[in-house]
C-alpha cells in the first residue's frame, strides 16, 4: 500500500488539528513500517490498526510502556489470579513484563509468545530484554502479527473487517474486550477516509517526492555565512542526522551572518534525534526549533 505523505497529513490535520513534530515524526516512523508490510492488504485493516495506536498510546503515535508506580504492578505478581492469566512465573515478572509498545503487550507469556512468533535473533529477545518492545521496528511488527494472527486475544482482523463487511466496534475484542470501541471506532472511520483521500495506486507517482541531498544544498547555502565554528558544528549536524538508518531531515531558516544561532524544521525523522545528536557535537544550546553554537 502506498500512501501521499502530504496527501495524508493535509487530511489529518483537516480532521485532527496542528501537529506537534513529535506527532508528526511518529505517525511517519509507524506509516513507513505499515507502508512496507506486505501483509496488510485492506486499507481498513490500516485504518484499524492506526486507530488502535492513537489510543493504545494516548496520541504519541510512539511506543509507550504502561505507567504506575511498582507497585501498582504488584497485581500482576505470579501468583495473583492476574499473574497466573499472564504467565508471570517469577518475583518481579509484573514490573518487568509491564505493558510495552504500540499495544501494550503485557505478562511474561506474551513477551514469549511474541518473540517465538517474530522469530527475533538472541540479542531481540524480548524476555531477556523487555525494552525491545519499545522499538518503533519491533513494536510494529508485534501489533501487525498480534492483530493478524489473533495473538493476543484470539481474535483477529480478519475476522471483523473483510469482504463481508466492517465491524470497527467488534474489532476492538482483537485487543481488549470492547473497552473504548466507540472512540475507537471513531478514530477508525476518520483515519480511513484520511487513508483512501492519500492512497496512490499502483504505477502513479506521488505528490512528496523526497530528495534530502537538495534539501540539505539549500541548508548550506543558507549557512555559509555563519561563523566558521558554527558552519562546521551544524554541518556535521545535519551529515550525523541523516546517515545510515537515522533518516532524519532538517529544513534550516534564520541563520545571521557571522551568526551562531540557526532556525531548524525537522521536516522527515526523530526530532529527539536530532537534540541527543546536536548535545553530542557539543552545541551550546538546543531546543524543538533552535540551534545555537558557542562563540569561537
């Protein structure tokens, strides 16, 4: 399935409002996951599974890991009738096999059940290492064969959403009962009208066309006149954020000669990239929008 980024982001925000840029990063880290995913062949089988995201994670659009003190966890111990359902078999499996990712996966027979299920290499196990949840690669690919396969509850997409027919309220029992269907469902129908305004059929080109070699000619140019100390720190700025996987784009604007204070848009990407990158380099200061070097 392929979509228009900008097709769907003017429809989303028609729908939903401004975005922050963390919003914004998310939903295009999940949608290129989900854009790759062979398996998803019905549109409102996306729909419904961006709708569980938007709620699951309370409208980061990131993984989450389920929040409370540890020993709001406590009912979840082995031992617990809670404890027994979940598989926790050792002191401490609640704290530990607490609720992460997209979904929520919680108890340590899931995180088995998931890493057995995603055939995931020593170093991805997801008992050994719980965190690996909250990975943006790994989390979707937990929602998309929990949701698929019916992992979770037993229940699937398949089974609510297929030729016959659209039940968004009874897919809510893929996840969690029928706890919150109606705003689910809601989210659903929206997200699918957004989806089929931005979908691109086969052969035809999209309308965002991205080159990030030409966005970053422009930010040169922009910043050639800025103090050398500065010129070279948000240069290496800009090679660090977009090599290898990081994917992570600026748009820069404001940049005064001699200057060392920049303006910067995070136009594809991690914006929280880009501030661990830039703390790194050793800016002097970094916010969501400014970048400023220390005097030479």
């Amino acid at each position: 399935m392929r979509i228009d980024h900008t097709a769907f982001f003017n429809a989303y925000r028609d729908a939903y409002g401004r975005l922050s840029q963390s919003t914004n990063a998310g939903i295009e880290l999940l949608g290129g996951h989900m854009e790759k995913d062979t398996e998803i062949t019905d549109l409102r089988w996306a729909a419904y599974m961006l709708a569980t995201v938007k709620h699951e994670c309370a409208n980061t659009w990131l993984p989450i890991t389920e929040k409370g003190a540890k020993n709001y966890f406590d009912k979840y111990e082995t031992g617990t009738p809670i404890g027994k359902r979940l598989g926790n078999t050792e002191a401490g499996d609640g704290w530990k096999f607490r609720g992460r990712g997209y979904v929520q996966i919680t108890g340590r027979a899931n995180y088995e059940k998931m890493t057995k299920a995603l055939d995931l290499s020593p170093e991805e196990n997801l008992v050994n290492d719980p965190e690996q949840a909250l990975r943006p690669a790994i989390a979707y690919r937990i929602m998309s064969v929990g949701m698929r396969k019916g992992l979770f509850t037993g229940k699937k997409l398949s089974d609510y959403i297929n030729a016959n027919g659209c039940d968004y309220k009874s897919a809510r029992q893929i996840i969690n009962g029928l706890d919150q269907w109606e705003l689910i469902k809601g989210y659903a129908e929206t997200l699918e009208s957004v989806l089929r305004s931005a979908i691109v059929p086969d052969g035809s080109p999209t309308s965002d066309a991205f080159d990030g070699n030409a966005l970053n000619q422009e930010n040169l140019k922009l910043i050639d006149a800025m103090s050398p100390g500065a010129l070279y720190l948000v240069k290496s700025l800009l090679m660090e954020c977009a090599r290898d996987q990081r994917n992570t784009w600026l748009r820069l604007h404001d940049a005064a000669p001699a200057g060392h204070v920049v303006q910067y848009d995070v136009v594809r990407g991690d914006p929280q990239l880009v501030v661990r990158i830039a703390n790194a380099l050793g800016f002097k200061s970094v916010t969501a929008s400014t970048l400023e070097v220390r005097s030479e």
